[in-house]
C-alpha cells in the first residue's frame, strides 16, 4: 500500500495541472502524502503500537509473540516504501514514461490482497492465545460476531468490531479509487496531454465556487454594515462567461444596495469578463479575482468598463483571508449607537 501510495502522490502535479490548470507545490504533495501513508499505517497497526494484544495482528502465519519487535521494527521504516516509489516514479515522470506506472503498481497491489484474500479476512484462525481470558472463534473482518466488549483507543470511543469494519471498507475504496485514476492516466495519458474539454468535475466545481463567492457578497451586503457602504454607490452590470458556453453568469448592483446574480446572459452588461476556458475561470477565483493575475496569465479578455471590475475586485477583497485591504473589518457589528 505504501509503494501504491507513492506512486500515486507522485502522479498528482502533472495530471493537476492539465486536468484543473492548477500548479501544486511539489514538497506539500510529498509531505502530505506520507503523512497520510503514516496515518493509514497508524491505523492498520494501532494494536501494536497501542499495545492492545499481540494476537491481533493479522495476516501472520507464525506465532506472534516471536515476532512482535520485528513488527515495530517495520513499521518504523515503513517511510522508505513510501519514498523510493515516489523517488523511482518522479524519475520516470520526468523522463515521460510514468503513463501506467500507477496503474501497474495498483493492479499487482490488488493481485496480491486477492492471494492472500482468505487469511487476510478471517480473525483469530488458527490463534491459541485467548483474548482477555476469553476464546474467540474465527470471523471475517467485516462481520464480528464475538469480540471484546471494550474501545480500541481511549482516545476515540471506537470498538474493536467498528474499527475492522472501517478498515475493510476503508480498503476497498482506496483500491478501486487508485485503480480508477491509474486506468484514467492509462487511457488519456493525463500526466503528458491535457485534455481538450474541461472534466465535468472542474465545470462542477468551479460552478459551485463562482456561487459561493456571489452569494457570500450578498449575504454581507445584508449582515455588515460597513461592507454595505460599499455596495450602496455601486451601479454595474457584470457578465462571467468561458468561451466554450460551459459557464455564462452574471450580478447586477442597482446603486442602492440591492444585488442579484443569476446563471444566464445579460443584453447589455456594463462589464463582460470572458475567460479563456473553465480551467481559467477557475484559477481566477482562487486568487480571490485577482484582475491583475488574469490579465498577467492571459486568463480572460475584458470587455467595457474595467473601473467596475476593478471595483468589484475591492469588494471581494473584503472577505479574502489572504488579502486584507480593508482594514478593521473584523470588529464587531455595531447594533445601535447611544
């Protein structure tokens, strides 16, 4: 799994940044990658570290008690089965030969769970020692019968039958989901070639983006008196547009701090912003429509006046958490004055 993972995380750069037009740092994507392999390897062996009991290991075939500081002992450099794949696959990504290094490590992955299927599902086969006194019988994983009537973690009130249950679904998904992604970069070659049409996932996302930034406006416009200053004076009608079609939406102020933004064409908009493609549209509005950036990545064309969207980037600067221009806006709404 660690090997799978490292393979995966290496492939995430490219096929971000044909797939969303977005850029990823490659040291965040490393670091969070093994946090996450770590995490996964934490939770697989939480009755080792956590000293739950010796005969809770699975998938072994000699007596546990003789093999149980070796187990530490792998779980320590278990970092390393992460870092040589990814190592391995970055060389190979940059050489242009990594299209089905995923999907190859993900599909022998699966192989070998298949093979070792039986003993890896079935608990306490074949174990002598008893659980706290008690016997149990050989279960499959995913549907516990007898177990100790005690949590796992005393940190996360979680029983032993919850925790395997979470585990085994937990698995399962992030094997289809890794083998699904390896066949997409198979057959479209992502990490080489962008695809020509936006994916229905980045016209849905950045949909859902473009909303949510228009409606937090007005929702300020209504809650904050000192945004509401702003929108007062404001009189524009702005159109958001792709040259595809895949987008076409717009937002109108009235002078007198009344808002609406709707999906559609305006007839005669004051402002039109047509961005290159979806892709584009969505690299503006994580920086926040940051005019000067897009104009900068050649990301959209302007058409009428560029005072109001300049204005309109000033306002949506106003709840950016990154950029704070407007300064003391996070005191408290005055209700009434005395």
């Amino acid at each position: 799994m660690s090997g799978v993972t490292g393979i995966l995380f290496s492939s995430l750069k490219p096929v971000f940044k044909n797939v969303y037009g977005d850029t990823l740092n490659e040291k965040k994507i490393f670091l969070i990658g093994l946090f996450f392999n770590q995490f996964i390897i934490w939770l697989i062996s939480i009755w080792c570290f956590f000293n739950v009991d010796p005969n809770w290991i699975m998938l072994y075939w000699v007596d546990p008690e003789s093999v149980l500081w070796l187990i530490y002992v792998i779980y320590i450099i278990f970092p390393l089965f992460y870092i040589l794949p990814y190592a391995i696959n970055l060389k190979l990504r940059d050489a242009g030969k990594s299209r089905y290094m995923l999907l190859i490590a993900t599909s022998l992955w699966i192989i070998f769970t298949i093979s070792v299927f039986p003993d890896f599902v079935t608990m306490f086969a074949g174990n002598d020692i008893p659980m706290h006194g008690e016997e149990y019988p050989a279960q499959v994983i995913y549907d516990l019968h007898s177990y100790p009537d005690r949590n796992i973690l005393w940190i996360i009130p979680m029983s032993f039958r919850t925790y395997f249950i979470m585990f085994f679904i937990q698995v399962i998904l992030f094997m289809t989901l890794v083998l699904l992604i390896g066949i997409s970069i198979a057959r479209k070659n992502t990490i080489n070639f962008p695809p020509e049409q936006p994916s229905k996932s980045l016209i849905l996302l950045t949909n859902i983006i473009l909303d949510v930034s228009n409606k937090l406006i007005i929702r300020l416009a209504k809650k904050d008196y000192r945004f509401r200053q702003f929108v007062k004076k404001f009189e524009a009608k702005i159109q958001f547009s792709t040259r595809d079609g895949s987008i076409n939406k717009f937002i109108v102020f009235d002078g007198k701090g009344g808002i609406v933004y709707a999906k559609g064409t305006l007839e005669t908009p004051d402002a039109t912003v047509l961005f290159q493609d979806v892709r584009s549209l969505f690299m503006f509005l994580k920086t926040f429509g940051d005019f000067k950036l897009g104009v900068k990545y050649n990301r959209f064309k302007v058409y009428g006046n560029l005072n109001m969207l300049l204005k309109l980037e000033f306002l949506t600067n106003y709840f950016n958490p990154k950029v704070k221009k407007i300064k003391g806006y996070k005191q408290k709404i005055i209700g009434s004055l005395e």
